[in-house]
C-alpha cells in the first residue's frame, strides 16, 4: 500500500495545480502531526514519571496509614460505628478537571478538602490523638491515589492518542506523499511530452512551407522532401545502418535530428533494436565527428547524434546494452573529455554538452550493466569536471536556462552512477572542487551577478530553483564525501575553502536575489531545502575533522580558529550549530593531550551537563562528548564535581528505552568516571536515588549487547575503585556491590564474552574481589549451572586464551571454595567440574602458573 511507484490517475491536465495544492496541504499535515506526536510525547514521558513516583508514593502511605489505623484499634478498639454515626456530610470531595494538550484534553481529579471536622469528639475518651492522626494519614492516601487515578487516566488517553497519531503520520510519510508526489511527476512528464510533441507539430507545419515555396526545380523539391520526410526515417526501407554512411555533414546532420525526433515513441525504438549494425556505424560516425577540426558543423553534428544514442535507449534496455557492446559510452566520454569546463560558456557547446549529458542520463537510468561498465572508466570524473560551478563567468543570463538542463541531468546521472549496487567510487579533488564550487557560489552570492541579464520573473524563478537544487545534491554529497574520502577531506581542510564552509553554516537566510524573487510560499520551501543545505555542510565539517592527519593542525593546541569557532557553535542554541560543534570537539577530542586541554581550558563540562538537561537530540551528543572527556584521569574529578552524574541518571529509566545510544554513552560515561577514581564512583555508589539499581534494571531489560556489556563494566571498575583502596568510606561502600543481582551480571558478563579476552578478564577480576568476601561467593556460586562449564572451556582453550587469564581463574576457584559458606553443595559441583583442570596447569612450562595452580590445589583440598 506504501510503496513509492504509486500513483493516482489523471484525467486532465489541470490537476497538476491541485495535486501539488494537495501536497503542499499532506506535507503541512505531516508537519503538523509530527509536532503534535513529539509534543505528547514530552508530555507521556513527564506524566510517565510521576505515575512510577506516584506509585511508590502510594505504597509508603498506605503502609503508614495501615499502622496508623491499626494504632487505632489498639488504643480505642472498633471506632468504625462511631464513624458512620458521625459521618454527616463528606469532607473530601473529588472535583474533575481538563488540560488541552495539543488538541488532546486530558481530564484530571483533585481533592476539595471541607474545613469542619466532623470527628472531633471521637476517641475522646481515649485515643483521641490516635484517631485524628490517622484520619489525617488516610486523607492524604486518598489524595494520593486520586492524584495516580488522574495520571493513569491521562496516560492511558495519552497512549491511544499518540499511537493513533504515528499511524496517521506514518500513513502522511509513507503513503499520501509518495502517491502524491509520483502524481506529480507523471503529470510533469506528460506535460513534457506535450511540450515535445507540440514543437514537433510546428516543425512539421514549417517544413510543409518551406516544401510549397519550393517547387520551382525538381531538384530543389528533392531536396525539400529528403527535408519534410525524415521524420519517420526508418519506415523508408530496410537498410536502415546505410543511412549514416555519408559524407555530408548537412545532409548527416538532418538525417540525424529527424532519426531522433522519431525515436521519441517506443515503437520506433523497438523497431531500430532489429536494425542490423547500426549501432555500430552509429559509433562509428561519433568517432569520426569528434576528430573532425574545421568541419563548421561538427558542433551540430555531434549534437544530433549525441540525440539519435540519447532516444535510442530511453526506457529500452535491449538498445542500451547493444550501445554499451557497440562501444558508444566510449565515444561519448571522449567526446566529454575534448571538451573543457569553460566552454560550457558558449552556446553551441554548451548543447553539445546537454545532449552528450543526454545519452548518459538514459543509458544509466535504472540499468544496472550501463552503470557498472560507466563507473569502471572513471565517467563520474568526467561528468563533475562539468559540474563545477566556477565555470559559468558572471553576466552570461542568455544560457542560463540551458546551464540549468545540464547541471540537472549531470546530478541525475552521478546519482544513478553512485547508486549502482557494487559502486566503488573514490571521489578525488575533481570531485571535491566541484561540489565546493556551489557552497561557494552561494556564500559569495555570484548566483545573483550571474543572472543580472535574465528580465522574465519565471525564467529567473527557474534558474534558481534549479540552482537551488543543485546546491542540495552538491550538500549532500559533500556530506557523504567528507566521511567516505580522505582525499576530500585533506581538499576542503585548506584554509580557505573551510572559512566558507563555515561561514555557510552560519548564514540564517537565502541569498537576497531569492527572497526578492518569488513569493512567500515558495520562500518557505526554498528556506526548508536551504535549511538541509546548511545542516548537510555542518556534518561535512564534522567529517573534516575526523581525518587523523588533520586533527592536530584544527585543534592547535587549543588554539587554532578552528576549534575556537566549534566552541562557540557549541554554545549556539540553533540545533544543527550545536550538534555540528558537539561533534566536531569530540572528533578533535581522540588524543589525552587534546582532551585534557578542553575540559581544563575551553570550561565547557557546565555546558554539557546544561545541555543534558534537554529533551532533543543535542542530548545524546552531548552525553557522547561527556563519555570521551571522561577518560583522561586529569578530567575524571572535574567532571564528577561539575553535576553531571546527577543530570546523567535520568537515561537510564526506561522511558528511555527507545534511545539505546542515549542509554549506551550514558553507562560508558559512568564506566568512565569509575575507572581508578575512588571519588566518583563513590558518588555513584551513594547517589539517592540509587544509580547502581538503575543499572542493574537497565541491563535486564535491554536485548542491546553494547548496553549490556557496558553497564556491567560499570560494576568491574567500581569494585576494582573500592577494593583497591584502605579508605573506610571505600570499605563501607563494598556492601553495595555485594548482592546477588550484580553477581549474576557479571558471570553473564563473563560467559557471553568468552572470545573478548580482555572483557573476560575483566569480569574474572571483578567476580575474584567480590568472591573475597563469603556473602559474594554465595551469591556467585547460585550462577554455577552456567559458571562452571564457561571456566572449564577457558581453562581447556590451548590457543586463544593466555596463561595470565588461566591464573586469575586459578585465584578466582580457590575464593569461591574457601570464601563461601552457604553454597556447600555448588561449591562441591564446581570443584569436581574444575579441579582436573587445575591440576594439569600444576606442569604447565610457566612457572608462575604452575606455581599459582599447586598453591589453590593445595588449599582447596586442605579445606
């Protein structure tokens, strides 16, 4: 139902105006929707937290007001009659309420309380403070509860409202949109045709003129008909491949433009893949127009056959393979390759080149072969070296319109050449020149000093929508050269060249030539696509300075204009601006030196931890940033001081599930500021409320294995902080590693990483200190069933796992078995299951180990 070649049917050309009214009506509703969807999720995910403290709140009251009712009855007995006979009129009333958010109302409850207290004199005899107390306790347990009543209600509500509202949006995006757009496009391609068949028609008309005027001699009215009566050139006989063999360039030239305005229907195309070689000859007569020097028709010429190969394979696979076999992609990449960027600037070149652009558009439109065999001869150079916007001088508006044509379908076909499945393009400086050249020529505003000759609103419209356009392709695939290409990214790092990619980011709004040009509702579309043009540079600029040889010339020892500038990105409250900065700074953070400069000069941790605090996207940036700063000891105190494992916390509850990278910087930030830091994860340890049963709940309930291993490698460092220090708050804080949850982390941790050495060992060590103490070696020996038979297959592994793994499991056993004191029966299991192993490392060549292995052999059995 959703899929993207859908399309409505047309009846009348008219509907072009109200298929594209309708678009722009599904593309405001999407819009729409989509802020509203966000919106209510805010508000889903707040009253989702104050429903979990609801809930716990409402358990402790009701506990307390238990106790208190049961006071009651101790002191005073069975009040309950004296209620009911003093009970005269109710003293809380729940009054409803509504709240419109986005459009949805909510409806709400709150307690009236009433000031007459109808109970004073129960209990008065004894008890009486009892009873006033616990009817204060219960007043409040109904407030409490009819405050998670109204918060369930509006979740609930809420629930229905935002899944309704994702199927709409989803229906708008993948459904409404597509069809309406594809709508579009047929009607534009009709018209099109139209347009074709209608300047036909009227050549037709002008040759039947010329054909009456010209009857005065027979030869003459020869010439008149071989004119007239070329345009259905393959009717005239079955020798169709003889019709190029002549020397006559005019008469070529006539046969050729009557051949390709013949091959526009699909029947004389079918027709000509059943003509003998003329393919060949066809190729044969490109070749020989190219070497052609003083022939005053060549441009022509080349043109018309360049039409003749571009007709040939439009939507006929059958022809696009003959003209690959007959080797005229060759031809016509040669005949690109005589021509130079700047004569794009004359006219007759400059249709020479729309129509080469022509034949390559259709042979590698949606046919996989035309696109291999392209890309293998280097034909995506070619086409960029015309796709430089420097070559078009400033004043040249008399073909501008034609300039558009080509720069349209040179951007069609790099993209059908780059999406060909086993593409294997290595965009070099040609590249990288050209896609530069429009940020440039935008940032410059040489798009207005081009086209000061062009007097037509809609013709000057045209050329920079067109332009507009190519200044997106150009972005994008910046983007995605700049992080794919070294060789682009060393291109654009010049200094001059990064100074306008900057500043491009920077700008705010379109050049003024457009705003003054057309009205406000394609403004705001050409703002949407500007807006993507800006955000596409900004990630380019981040994949700039992920290049390895670059980073310490951008960084400068915290000095360089580069890096100066990120910072105040960073501190820009426009979103792209922001992440682009966040970025780029963790990009130049990969070295300690770098890293260490930034967090002691650049003061940006208060940044961070305030942009944490954020519901967007900058968010998960900012936590990555933080997670990268963090690992440096120099910056681990700075940054455990500055708040951040408080604002840090909120990404481990579940309402953030659906942001798995979010939650994923979040336990390696923690991970981070525990490694070798007594004093951090001290912080986290003792944090209220409690960090350590977040991440337990966190690593249970997620089914990502990078979360998983992360938080548990949280636990590895904090024990490792705690048990290596002699600090009494470090001894205190032991016992809140020892518990059974965290034990069976960490023999998961240890199974499920077994071909990680360096994880494995890590989960050994940890699982060796905690079994140090007997309450930690119960808890692990209850994780025996899987425990067991993972330390056997490490102990027997003769290859991948080393001799210093083996002696830690060695040290690791003999806790277990000497420490625990309640496990008896899984500590005898795990002693059969191991203690061959164990013995045969007692005659392994390493002297340590084998020294190690009798030791624990000797103490296990003497237990």
């Amino acid at each position: 139902m959703s899929e993207n070649n859908q399309r409505e049917s047309v009846n009348a050309i008219q509907a072009l105006t109200n298929t594209k009214s309708r678009l722009k009506g599904a593309q405001t509703g999407h819009s729409l929707l989509a802020k509203k969807r966000d919106a209510l999720m805010i508000r889903f995910r707040a009253i989702l937290k104050k429903i979990e403290e609801a809930k716990l709140k409402t358990g402790k009251v009701m506990q307390v007001a238990a106790f208190s009712l049961a006071e009651v009855n101790y002191v005073a007995g069975d009040i309950s009659y004296q209620v009911q006979e003093s009970a005269k009129r109710p003293q809380l009333k729940v009054k409803s309420k509504q709240e419109n958010v986005s459009g949805v109302t909510l409806p709400g409850f709150e307690i009236e309380r009433e000031n007459s207290n109808e109970f004073s004199l129960t209990g008065l005899g004894r008890g009486g403070q009892k009873v006033q107390k616990c009817k204060e306790i219960y007043a409040k347990a109904i407030e409490t509860l009819v405050e998670l009543a109204s918060l369930q209600t509006a979740f609930m509500i809420l629930d229905d409202v935002i899944r309704i509202t994702n199927r709409r949006v989803n229906a708008i995006e993948h459904v409404v949109l597509p069809r309406l757009e594809n709508t579009i496009k047929y009607i534009n391609s009709e018209l099109d045709e139209m347009d074709r068949e209608e300047f036909f028609r009227l050549k037709k008309i002008q040759s039947k003129k010329k054909r009456d005027e010209s009857q005065d001699t027979n030869e003459e009215e020869e010439y008149t008909q071989d004119q007239a009566g070329g345009a259905d050139i393959l009717d005239q006989g079955k020798d169709e491949d003889v019709i190029f063999y002549t020397s006559d360039s005019a008469k070529l030239v006539e046969i050729s433009r009557n051949l390709a305005d013949s091959l526009r229907t699909p029947e004389k195309r079918d027709q000509l893949s059943n003509s003998g070689n003329v393919f060949t000859v066809l190729n044969t007569q490109l070749q020989q127009s190219i070497a052609l020097n003083s022939d005053p028709l060549k441009l022509e010429r080349l043109t018309q056959l360049c039409r003749v190969t571009a007709n040939i394979c439009l939507d006929n696979d059958t022809n696009r393979q003959k003209l690959l076999d007959a080797g005229v992609h060759s031809s016509v990449l040669a005949l690109l390759n005589s021509l130079t960027p700047q004569e794009i600037s004359n006219k007759s070149h400059s249709v020479v080149l729309r129509a080469a652009f022509g034949t390559l558009l259709n042979l590698s439109q949606d046919y996989a072969p035309s696109q291999e065999v392209l890309n293998s001869v280097d034909a995506l150079s070619t086409v960029f070296k015309f796709l430089n916007r420097r070559t078009i001088a400033a004043g040249e508006s008399d073909t501008a319109v034609l300039h558009s044509y080509i720069y349209e379908w040179g951007w069609r076909i790099v993209n059908n050449l780059l999406s060909s499945e086993h593409a294997k393009v290595e965009p070099g400086v040609t590249e990288a020149e050209a896609l530069f050249s429009w940020v440039e020529a935008f940032q410059n505003d040489t798009i207005t000093k081009t086209y000061t000759g062009l007097d037509q609103d809609d013709e000057l419209q045209g050329v920079y929508e067109e332009d507009l356009s190519s200044l997106e392709s150009a972005t994008m695939l910046l983007e995605t050269f700049a992080f794919d290409s070294e060789t682009v990214r060393l291109c654009l790092a010049d200094q001059s060249k990064l100074d306008v990619l900057l500043a491009f980011a920077e700008t705010n709004e379109l050049p003024r030539a457009y705003l003054e040009s057309a009205d406000n509702a394609t403004i705001d579309e050409w703002s949407k696509i500007y807006e993507e043009c800006k955000s596409a540079v900004g990630k380019c600029i981040v994949g700039i300075s992920s290049e390895d040889k670059l980073m310490n010339t951008l960084f400068d020892h915290g000095k360089g204009s580069f890096v100066q500038r990120m910072l105040i990105w960073l501190n820009n409250d426009q979103q792209r601006l922001n992440i682009s900065g966040t970025l780029a700074i963790g990009n130049l953070a990969r070295s300690e030196e770098n890293t260490t400069t930034i967090v002691r000069d650049f003061n940006i941790i208060p940044r961070l931890v305030a942009l944490l605090q954020g519901d967007d996207v900058k968010v998960s940036h900012a936590s990555d940033l933080l997670k990268n700063l963090s690992l440096p000891v120099l910056n681990k105190e700075v940054i455990g001081k500055s708040g951040a494992i408080e604002a840090a916390q909120k990404f481990l509850s579940t309402s953030f599930a659906h942001v798995q990278p979010l939650q994923f910087a979040t336990v390696g930030f923690y991970k981070h500021l525990c490694t070798q830091q007594l004093e951090n994860t001290l912080a986290i340890v003792n944090h209220d409320p409690p960090i350590l049963e977040a991440i337990i709940t966190l690593i249970n309930k997620s089914d990502d294995a990078g979360i998983k291993s992360e938080g548990t490698r949280v636990f590895v460092h904090g024990i490792k902080s705690c048990w290596m220090s002699t600090d009494i708050s470090a001894q205190e804080a032991r016992s809140r590693f020892i518990q059974q949850p965290i034990a069976k982390v960490l023999v998961e941790l240890l199974c499920n990483t077994r071909k990680y050495q360096i994880l494995t060992n890590e989960a050994i060590m940890a699982l060796t200190l905690l079994a140090s103490d007997p309450a930690g070696a119960n808890y692990i020996l209850e994780e025996n069933d899987n425990l067991a038979s993972t330390l056997k297959q490490l102990l027997q592994d003769q290859n991948e796992v080393n001799k210093k793994l083996k002696l830690n499991i060695c040290v690791f056993y003999s806790n277990l078995i000497l420490k625990q004191t309640e496990q008896k029966l899984n500590a005898e299991e795990l002693k059969n299951s191991l203690e061959s192993d164990i013995k045969l490392l007692t005659e392994d060549s390493d002297s340590e180990l084998s020294k190690t292995a009798a030791t624990v052999i000797a103490a296990t059995n003497a237990n």
